[in-house]
C-alpha cells in the first residue's frame, strides 16, 4: 500500500467519524506508517505508546482466558484514545473529543482495518 492510500484511509476515518481528532496507523514496532494528527502531538511517541497498549492489553486478555482483543479504549476527561488490531503488521489509532460517537468510530475503523488486513 502506498503513502496515498495510507492517508486515504485515515481521511475516510475522519470523514466518517465526527469528533476525530487525530488518526495514524502504525507498526506492531511501535513506528509510525501515516498519521493525520492535530497540532502538538509527536508521531513517535504516539507510535511508540499505541504499540506498548495493544501489547500489553493483548496479553492482559491472554491471561485472564479472555479470547482475542477487539478494541482497546482509554477514556479521559477530554477525549477517548481507541486502538485497533489491523493485521499481523499495523494498528489503527484514533483520537477523538469526547462526544464522539463510539458505535460509528468501532464501525469505520473496522472497515479500514479489514482493508489494511487484505493487503498484509
């Protein structure tokens, strides 16, 4: 997959998911593919820290014999920071403001990760 289909992914994810804030996809490295990402953040440690949450929540599951991980939400006071498994290479990560609906958000990334799926 190219740059450009890369970031349009992400722009489909924004388009379709009022509220977003910032996007990127990542490796399972920790090291940024492509990333749509509002003023302020760095791509690296954004990178680095969506990579050590999937890990860390994957093998939580692992432990608990709670079967595989579908979405890894963290809530704050401002916003949700929402991780997805896209493939045995990427991950998908969004921010978004708080009154973003959720069921619309696990829905769009779903989609763009069965299409990063595909081409893994």
């Amino acid at each position: 997959m190219t740059e450009d289909q890369f970031q349009y992914l992400l722009q489909t994810i924004f388009d379709n998911i009022d509220g977003v804030r910032s996007a990127a996809i990542v490796s399972q490295e920790g090291l940024i593919v492509s990333s749509i990402l509002e003023e302020g953040i760095s791509e690296i440690k954004l990178a680095a820290m969506t990579a050590a949450i999937l890990s860390v929540s994957e093998r939580v599951l692992h432990e608990l014999k709670s079967g595989m991980l579908d979405v890894c939400i963290l809530q704050g006071d401002d916003g949700n920071f929402v991780v997805m498994d896209a493939g045995t290479d990427l991950i998908i990560a969004v921010c978004l403001n708080i009154d973003a609906r959720m069921d619309t958000c696990f829905i769009e990334m779903r989609k763009a990760a069965e299409q990063l799926k595909s081409i893994s």
